[in-house]
C-alpha cells in the first residue's frame, strides 16, 4: 500500500466526523450515520485506490450503508480491502455522550477477515500483554496475566465491558477476581484501541458485541502492536447458516489477529465526534470546526495524532444542520 494512503484516510474520517457531530445529543441516530455516510462516500470518491467494501455497516443498525463489496476510490491505485463505520457509535452521539467516533480501516487486497454481522465474544488487550491472553481460559486467568504482564495488582486492572444484560455473569466473574470494571453503553472498537494507550486507564477488553467491530478493532491493534482474539456467537439457524456460506464450520473456532488481518500492513484511521478518552470529538465555532484524528499503520509502527481546524464556509457540504 502507498503510504500516502494514511492522510487520504485522515480526509475521510474527519470528512464523517464534522457531518455526523451536528446531530450530537439530538436524539436521532439515523440521520446522523447518513450524514456521515454521504461525507464519507464523497471524499472517498477522490481517493488514488482501488477499494472494496469488506466490512460495511451493520444490518443491525437498519442505517443507510456502505454495503459490503461497494467499491471505492478512483480505480487507480493500490487494490485494497476496506472496514469502515462511517458512525461508530449511532447511539452514542443521539444521547450525546462519551467515544463516539469515525472509523476505517484498509489492508492489502484479500487480507481482511469478512465477519459476518452477528455478535463475537472478543478479549483485547496492548502490547505489554500480547500473548498472555486466551479466550477460552477463565476471567480471572487472563485478569492475572494482563496484571503480571503490566506490573499491576489485580486490583488494579480495568476491564472495559459493553453495559448489557447478557453480562451479568461476566461482570460478577470480573468483580469476584477482585478486578475493576468500565461499563460503556457503546462503542466497543474505541474501547478496544484504548486498552493499547496508558493514558486512557484502560487495560483489557472483554465481553462480546458485534464481529464486523472486532475485525475493524483488529486492524488498529495490529497497527499499535496489541492483540484481539473472537469466537463467532450465532444465535439462530440463519447465523450458523451464514457461517457455514463463509466456510466457517466450526462454530468454535478462535479468531487470531491473523485471523483477522493475515497480511503485513494495514492502515487504520479514527476521528473524534464526542469526546473520550482517546480523541476529542468535533467542536464548532462560529465558521470554523476543529477535529482530533489518530492515524497509524502496521507496516512502519507510526502512530500520529492530527489536531484539524476547518473552515465550515469553504466545506459546507460535509456538515448537515
């Protein structure tokens, strides 16, 4: 892949980022992916690539997609595969709170895994925890190895987990280890990356939510040098049907990060729309909007945060009121 492609990457996220922000805490989720949808497909009409749509927007979120297979770029160019949600986080900005952000992802051609939209249970953790982890060992196994591994107290770890009835157990099992929980009520590809950044006080991921995140949450730890590991959760015939289409069999299967993104490079992209831990989100004055991006790329290791100011007059097309 061009490394050119990593700031074309950054035009597209914030490009979603300042036409999704105006709907912020208006409580309406569609229009707000639509508008970061639209923004995202016009800048990416400008792009030097050959891309194709591998990871879209779920079907769960009945929001308006760039579906799967749907190419993208000029046509010239590298030949790439693309995970994008153009909104991560619909809900997030409806109600105006934390981590809501603009995302994609790109990997050379056929190096993407094309999850198929139905929930993965996933554990996530950084670099200092890299093959310490194991999805099918107990919480308080892997509790403990991310707490030898970052010279912790198991007191001292934080697991992030999606707010939802469906963890109860999990959550009683973090709590019973002695461990300390972030519950988030979305949003779990920032949840995710945080765990690679010590500055967000984040140190592992678990819990499920959706498969198509995971293999987006994976390219950006690939990226940061972290690991995330899945197992597909079908939960009718339908779903073990699409898995056996996509040739996945063994419904127990463990995805690894070269599950996920079995090649050498990807380039991962993620702009602020609300705040987080990470990145701040959108904030408008007057004519002008400023936006926070990270950017980073597996091939070299470079990580950059981008701080942009942009003139609302000169780009009315990327923000809807």
């Amino acid at each position: 892949m061009e490394r050119s492609l990593s700031m074309e990457l950054v035009r597209v996220t914030e490009a979603a980022a300042l036409a999704s922000a105006r709907w912020m805490g208006r409580g309406v989720k569609d229009e707000a992916d639509d508008a970061a949808t639209t923004a995202m497909r016009s800048v990416f009409d400008t792009i030097p690539m050959q891309g194709t749509v591998v990871i879209g927007e779920g079907e769960m979120d009945e929001a308006p997609m760039l579906y799967i297979g749907e190419k993208l770029g000029t046509g010239d160019g590298p030949g790439v595969d693309v995970a994008v949600d153009p909104l991560e986080g619909t809900e997030i900005v409806a109600q105006g709170t934390w981590n809501a952000l603009a995302v994609i992802a790109i990997a050379d051609k056929g190096t993407l895994l094309h999850a198929p939209d139905m929930y993965m249970d996933k554990i996530a953790v950084g670099p200092e925890a890299v093959g310490k982890i194991d999805i099918n060992a107990p919480v308080i196994d892997n509790l403990r190895a991310v707490a030898k591994a970052k010279n912790k107290d198991i007191e001292d770890v934080v697991a992030t987990v999606l707010d939802r009835e469906r963890h109860a157990k999990l959550i009683r099992d973090i709590r019973n280890a002695g461990a300390r929980i972030k519950l988030i009520p979305n949003g779990d590809v920032a949840a995710a990356i945080n765990t690679a950044f010590d500055d967000t006080g984040v140190d592992i991921l678990l819990g499920s939510g959706g498969a198509p995140e995971g293999v987006i949450a994976a390219a950006a730890l690939k990226c940061l040098g972290g690991e995330i590991q899945g197992k597909l959760l079908p939960s009718n015939e339908d779903e073990v049907k699409r898995c056996h289409t996509m040739g996945i069999t063994d419904l127990n299967r463990v995805f690894y990060m070269d599950d996920f993104c079995s090649g050498d490079d990807a380039i991962f992209a993620a702009t602020g729309v609300t705040d987080g831990e990470l990145l701040k989100g959108v904030q408008f004055k007057g004519s002008k909007a400023t936006t926070q991006t990270v950017v980073m790329r597996a091939k070299s290791g470079t990580v950059r945060f981008i701080d942009g100011e942009h003139s609302l007059q000169k780009k009315p097309n990327l923000v809807f009121k």
